[in-house]
C-alpha cells in the first residue's frame, strides 16, 4: 500500500460470511475472496485513501461480518 500511517484496519468474521462478494466488488484493494467465496485479506490495515471504499464495502456486506476498527498507536 502507498501509505505508511495505518488508522484501521478490517476485521472479518469468517463464520457468518456467505460469500455474497459485495465488499470485494466495492473494495477489491481490502476485500479478496477465497476459492470458497469466503472473504479474507492480503493486509487487513487500511491506507487512508481506501479508508472510505472499506466501510462502504463493510456496510455493503448483508450477514454484518465486516468492519473496521482503530488501530492502537
């Protein structure tokens, strides 16, 4: 990612997950799926400029397995 400063990052409850794939069509730079259609990240940290796409593509996601949270600093 082109950001150093990390705020968020996402979190994904894997068992409530039905592989609908809003968020990775939302947000395909945070939200990858596996051959299952399952969601899981390359890197759950967020870059600021994706920051908005992320909750959009979270928001999006109908079994409300997805979100972001602040990273400590």
């Amino acid at each position: 990612m082109s950001s150093d400063k990390f705020v968020f990052r996402a979190v994904a409850d894997r068992g409530r997950c039905c592989g609908y794939g809003l968020c990775a069509s939302i947000c395909p730079e945070v939200y990858k799926l596996d051959d299952n259609g399952l969601v899981y990240f390359d890197d759950d940290r967020i870059a600021p400029e994706l920051e908005e796409a992320a909750r959009e593509g979270a928001a999006a996601c109908p079994a409300e397995a997805l979100w972001l949270v602040k990273i400590e600093e």
